[in-house]
C-alpha cells in the first residue's frame, strides 16, 4: 500500500509515506535500535507491496521515527514502530500511531494488532495508553534473544465485542 498522498505536519515533524530513498537511513536506525532488526528487504515491501505500508517522521533536517502497517481485509497490524533515542517521550511514536489508526479504520478494518517481548515495558506502556489490551502470550516469537511475544489487540469503535 502506497500512501504517496498521506503528508501532513504537526508542529515539527512532519508525518509522510515512506519512500525507497529513506530506507537507508532506516536501516540503520532499526540497527541501532533493535536486537534483531529487520532487512531492508523487509522495508522495500512497506514501500512496495501490496496490503503493506510504511510512514516516516521527519524534522526539517532528518528522519527521527517509522512505522509499519499492514492491511489484509478487515485486519490490520502495526508491524514495526521505533523512534531515534533522542527524539523519544516527544509523541512522535504517537502521531504515527495515530495516521496508521486513521489508515486502517479508513479503510474499513475491524482491530489492529501487533506483537511485543513482555521485556518492553516502554512499548507496553505506549500501546497500553492507547488503547491496546493483551490478546494472549504466543510462546518462543522472537530471535536474538529468544522470547515470547505479547499479543494485543485495539477494536476500531464501532466494532469494539460486548464483554
Ligand atoms: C516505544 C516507542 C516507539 C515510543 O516512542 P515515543 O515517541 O517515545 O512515544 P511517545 O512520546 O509518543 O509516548 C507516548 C506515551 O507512551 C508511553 N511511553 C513511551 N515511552 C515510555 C517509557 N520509556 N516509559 C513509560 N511510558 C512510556 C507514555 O505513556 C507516553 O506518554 P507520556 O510521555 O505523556 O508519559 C520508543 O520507545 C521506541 O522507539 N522504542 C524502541 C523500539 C521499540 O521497542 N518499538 C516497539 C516494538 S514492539
């Protein structure tokens, strides 16, 4: 999924699809950030294949966070996210959060999920904030090191099941 026409800015940072000629500045940023980082091939899909979609946050002089969506029917999964370290509790996370959520409910999808270790308590604590609940524990999901994965779960509103 290509989202050449999603580009708006708040405040600083400007939210915008992500294009090829990114992904080597994101490659190395998800290098640094993660223990094991995706490839770049894994991006190039974001940017090329369909169902898939990627978004960068940008100051005026550099690319600080990304994003990564994918679109199957009424599903929708938040596939990466990760902010610079020295651009984090900034809400840049969240205003990419946001425009998937607006990508996804947008085009028709019931819930968003994504997977998480249950060591990242930052991450837990974003997606906690907003609005995402545990599904259930899927055992031995990561590599380097290996470790369960959290899976959760947010209804878009009008489809959010009776408890
Ligand atoms: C998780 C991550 C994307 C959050 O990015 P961010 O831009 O700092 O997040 P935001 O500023 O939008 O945070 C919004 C809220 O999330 C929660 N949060 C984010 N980081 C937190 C932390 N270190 N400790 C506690 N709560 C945190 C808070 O509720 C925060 O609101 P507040 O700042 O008003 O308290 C960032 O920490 C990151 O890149 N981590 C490494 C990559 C990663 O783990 N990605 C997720 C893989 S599943």
């Amino acid at each position: 999924m290509n989202n050449g026409n999603v580009d708006s800015k708040t405040g600083q940072v400007t939210i915008r699809a992500m294009a090829e000629s990114d992904l080597s500045t994101i490659v190395t940023m998800e290098r640094e950030i993660f223990s094991d980082p995706w490839p770049r091939s894994a991006f190039l899909d974001c940017v090329t294949a369909n169902g898939w979609g990627g978004l960068v946050a940008e100051t005026e002089s550099e690319i600080i966070g990304y994003a990564c969506y994918l679109i199957v029917d009424v599903e929708s999964h938040l596939t990466n996210i990760a902010v610079a370290p020295e651009h984090r509790r900034k809400s840049v996370a969240q205003q990419l959060l946001d425009r998937i959520l607006s990508i996804a409910d947008g085009s028709g999808c019931e819930f968003i999920l994504l997977e998480v270790r249950p060591s990242n308590s930052e991450a837990l604590a974003f997606y906690r904030k907003h609005g995402f609940r545990v599904l259930y524990q899927r055992p031995n999901y990561y590599r380097r090191p290996v470790e369960d994965a959290v899976v959760m779960v947010k209804y878009f509103e009008r489809n959010e099941p009776a408890t």
